[in-house]
C-alpha cells in the first residue's frame, strides 16, 4: 500500500487472485473433508468443463445467451434514453405517467415468464422480451433522473446561445445526463444478465440457463451445473468490467469520483 492508503498497481490484481485461490482451496478441502459424492470438486468441474469445450457446445451456450441480452438490452436502451430524456425535459408529461412507471418497475421480469410464453412462445422472443423489461425500467428512470439532475445554468446558457429544444437537448442536457444514463445502463445489464439465465431455464433450449437446468435433469451432473454457475459469474464480471473501463472515458469520467 502506498502512504495515501492507494493500493499499488500489482495489488490490484494480486490480492483478487490470492482471495480466488484460498477460496478455491477452501472449495477443494471441504469436499474431500466432507467424503461427499454429490458436490463437485474444483477438479471436477475443470474436468467438466473440458467435457463441454471437447463437444464444442460450450461457446455455443455463451454466445447464445449474449444474443440474447443483447437484442433485449438494446432496445431497452434505444428506446428508454430518448424517452427518459424527454419525461425529464417535460416534467407535467412525466408526472402524467409516473404511476404507471413506478407500478410496473417493481414487478419481477421473472413474473412475467408465462405472459411471454403466451405472447411469444417457447423461444428466443420470450426471453428477448423478459431481457428488454428487466433492461428497461432502470435505464429510463437513470435517464428521467440525469435530466433532472443537470444544473440550470447548463439550460440557461444554452438558451442564451439561441438553441432550440432538439438541439440544448442533444448538444447539452443529453451529454450532462450521460453519466447518470451510463450508471442505469450498468445496473440494467447485471440485471439483465441475471433474467436470461431464468429465462433459459425455461423458455429456450439453449444458452447458459438451460446448461444450469439441462445438466441438473440430465444424470444430474453437478460438475456441469457448477460449470455453468461459474461462467455465468465469469461473463457478468466481464460485462461489469466493460462498463467501468467506460466510465473512465474522458467524455464521461468526470462525472464519477476517482476510484482506486
């Protein structure tokens, strides 16, 4: 460490890794300690996972299941940024629709699971569609919220420059919001990424979700399942770092606090 408290740059990596290994260590151990026939090792799983990589299913699975949340994730967000920006700009138009917001923002996208399969189908529309509520509702509040946020001498000095509303819209309120907007789209895809594993345990018959469901009915191969668990983990630490090397962008980096 260095004599502010900032942990130095080979920390940062050293210590993530150090915590992996005991826990990896502590997962080995308590298997072989408990005698269990039913819990996979740590070996097991690596075993498993060369399994899935040998019958090329593998990245099968995890290309289908980032189809999936890309289609529903960016059509929430095509159209929840627009829309939040302008309920933001028209406070009376958002205080008109608001309730309606707010009574359909807490309802879990996993609630919605047999309106899908009725509107859609068991297939890739379903869960596309539970990915798109799951994404959309947060990107539009962090959208709705980064315009209300922007300072009024922002709109004022755009006025003063002879403006039109499209325009101090898309030239200063937009690039204002933009880091608030950029913090809804990281929340939205975790949560997006946690529906389509739910949704593939039941609406299609491919991606990682259904690798989860498939090897729990399927002989029960818990290596597989455990497998499964630590690539969805894995993605969604990949997708997480994705945004915050986006948050560090010069164009939007001065809206977060510096952090180690």
């Amino acid at each position: 460490m260095t004599l502010l408290g900032q942990p130095m740059k080979w920390e940062r990596y050293f210590w993530p890794l150090f915590a992996a290994g005991v826990l990896l260590l502590l997962w080995h151990f308590s298997v072989r300690w408990s005698h269990t026939k039913i819990f996979p090792s740590p070996v097991d799983v690596v075993r498993g996972t060369a399994e899935l990589i040998r019958k090329g299913v593998l990245l099968h699975y995890v290309v289908d299941s980032l189809r999936r949340v890309s289609a529903g994730y960016l059509g929430a967000a095509v159209l929840a940024i627009p829309a939040g920006l302008l309920l933001g700009w028209y406070p009376a138009a958002a205080a008109v629709v608001n309730p309606t917001i707010q009574m359909l923002r807490p309802i879990s996208p996993i609630a919605w699971i047999p309106v899908s399969i009725i509107w859609f189908g068991v297939g890739d529309l379903a869960a596309i569609y539970l990915i798109f509520l799951a994404s959309f509702f947060s990107i539009l509040v962090a959208s709705i919220n980064g315009v209300r946020n922007v300072p009024s001498m922002y709109r004022r000095a755009g006025r003063n420059f002879g403006l039109s509303p499209a325009k101090l819209i898309a030239r200063v309120v937009f690039p204002a919001a933009l880091p608030q907007v950029i913090v809804g789209l990281r929340i939205a895809l975790g949560i997006a990424w946690l529906v389509v594993v739910a949704a593939e345990m039941i609406a299609v018959d491919s991606g990682l979700g259904y690798l989860v469901i498939d090897s729990r009915n399927s002989g029960k191969r818990y290596d597989l399942v455990v497998a499964a668990m630590i690539l969805i983990g894995l993605t969604g630490l990949a997708l997480d770092t994705i945004f915050r090397r986006i948050e560090k962008l010069r164009s939007v980096r001065w809206g977060f606090r510096n952090e180690s």
